[in-house]
C-alpha cells in the first residue's frame, strides 16, 4: 500500500496546491451540511414533501459512504498517480461537483423543490464527466478502485436516481392529501423503467459491469419499494417491488462480471509464473 502513496521526485506535495486545497473544502463541507441535514431540528430527510415516488429517509444514509470515499479521494491527490487523475486530469470539476452538491442540499432544505431540482442536474451532469474520465483512465491498483472508481461509480449511480426523485417533488403531487391519478402511475412507472434501462447499461458498461453504480440503483428502487406501502397505492407499490428484484439481476450480472475477471486475471498470473505474492508480475499484467 505504501508504494502506490510514494510520490515520484519531481512531484511535490504542494504542486496545485489551491486545487487541492479546494477539493479538501468542498469535500469537508459537502459532508458537513449532509450530516446537518441529517442531525439538524429540520430533519428534511423525515418531513420533506411525500410524493409516489419518495424512498425511505435511510436511503440517504449512502452520502456519507460517497462522502468519506472522497475524503479517500483527496488523500490520494497528494501521490504521483493520485495528483495524474484527480489534478491532472478530473482538474477543477470536482470542486466544481461540491459546490453544486451544497446548493441542492440547501434548497432542499428550504424546501424549494424546483431550484433542488436545477442544481441535481447540474450536480449529475458534472459528476457523469468526473465518471466519464475515470472510466476512462486504466485502474494500476487498488487505490484507483477505492478513491476513484468507487466513490464516483456511486455518485453517478445515485444522483442519477435522485433526479426523479427530485422531479416528483417539484412537480408531483403530495401524497399525504392526493390520491394517485392515472398520470402519476404512468411517470412512476416510465421512471422505474428508465432506473431499469440505466442499471441494465451500468450492468454491461464492460466485461465485469460496473457494481457499485448497479448497487446505488438498487439501494434507491428498494427504498422506493419500501416507503410507497400498499395503503398508500397498491400499483406504485407491487411496481416497485418488480423493479427492485429486476434490479438484483443487474447487481448479481456485475457480480459475476467482476468475480470472473478476478479469477481470469489470477489464472493469468499463475500461467506466467507469477505467485499470489508477485506484485510487480501482477503490476505487469494490468493487476489492481
């Protein structure tokens, strides 16, 4: 582990230091104002609006696990391959995505659904290109996987889903005084299938998928699943139960995905003559 934190020596701790120091911030803060949104007296994750396609306030409990991983992320700028992706290459975006993070998270919690909305999208769209050029980028260890790839693998899958969320509260109906109408079956049900169609494209985004994206999908879905009981709407309901099992075949294709390209790739370790403990053969053959 300490060799992939080892700096190469014409690279210095305090090269694009306002860049680093901006992710620091963004990230401390970002995390922050999650966690006082959580503790606050407002508890907007308890009593904001309930619309048909509202999840159980525990889903959001997957920020901090987004938020610490990029804590992990802004340790890792501080190494040669850590500042080559996140300095080099993710640059100015990622406090960028904090920024616009925090501003959803404060119209949010003031309730202003339509504005939470604006800045969702333009949370995702900056953290679909961070995605985008991670994905692009070749993973050489296992610190790429923890503070690149899974961190942002996660926000994409996530925000992606709060996105509807979003929408039906700024413009759906309140579930605590509305019945469902025959229109809001059909968007909860386009939204579903759109979730579906998006986790089907995670789950065959390469040869091992992309689980942890997969995972954020499904995480939402069964919330959905289980905040919309039947009392409220037997159809939102028994929908939303089809498409969070539908969604563990995703899951469980990524699973596989990623379990056969561990054995493939340790079976070409022992065909070359590399032993389980031969890093620099597994180095050699593209090992995390």
């Amino acid at each position: 582990m300490a060799s992939f934190f080892r700096r190469p020596p014409n690279n210095s701790w305090s090269d694009h230091l306002p860049l680093k120091l901006a992710n620091i911030v963004g990230a401390l803060f970002v995390m922050g104002a999650n966690g006082y949104t959580v503790i606050s007296p407002l508890d907007v994750y308890y009593t904001g609006k309930e619309t048909y396609f509202t999840p159980a306030p525990w889903a959001y409990f997957l920020w901090p696990v987004i938020h610490l991983l990029v804590l992990g992320t802004c340790t890792y700028q501080f190494s040669g391959r850590g500042k080559e992706l996140i300095v080099d290459i993710i640059g100015w975006n990622l406090p960028l995505l904090d920024f616009l993070n925090a501003m959803y998270i404060y119209s949010w919690s003031n309730q202003e659904y339509k504005y939470s909305l604006v800045f969702m999208v333009f949370t995702c769209s900056v953290a679909s290109k961070i995605y985008r050029l991670v994905k692009a980028s070749s993973v050489r260890n296992i610190c790429d996987e923890l503070f690149l790839h899974l961190p942002f693998s996660l926000y994409h899958g996530w925000t992606t889903c709060l996105i509807f969320s979003t929408a039906f509260a700024a413009f759906g109906v309140n579930a605590e005084i509305e019945p469902v109408r025959t229109w809001t079956k059909v968007f909860v049900f386009l939204s579903l299938f759109t979730l579906q169609t998006i986790a089907s494209a995670y789950a065959y985004s390469s040869a091992e998928g992309d689980l942890p994206a997969c995972l954020a999908v499904s995480w939402f879905i069964w919330a959905v699943f289980v905040q919309q009981t039947e009392a409220k709407s037997p159809f939102v309901h028994w929908c939303a139960l089809g498409a969070a099992i539908l969604s563990l075949c995703w899951l469980m294709r990524s699973a596989i995905g990623l379990e056969l390209k561990i054995r493939n790739r340790s079976a070409n370790n022992v065909r070359f003559g590399f032993g389980p403990n031969d890093h620099e053969g597994s180095r050699l053959l593209g090992a995390h």
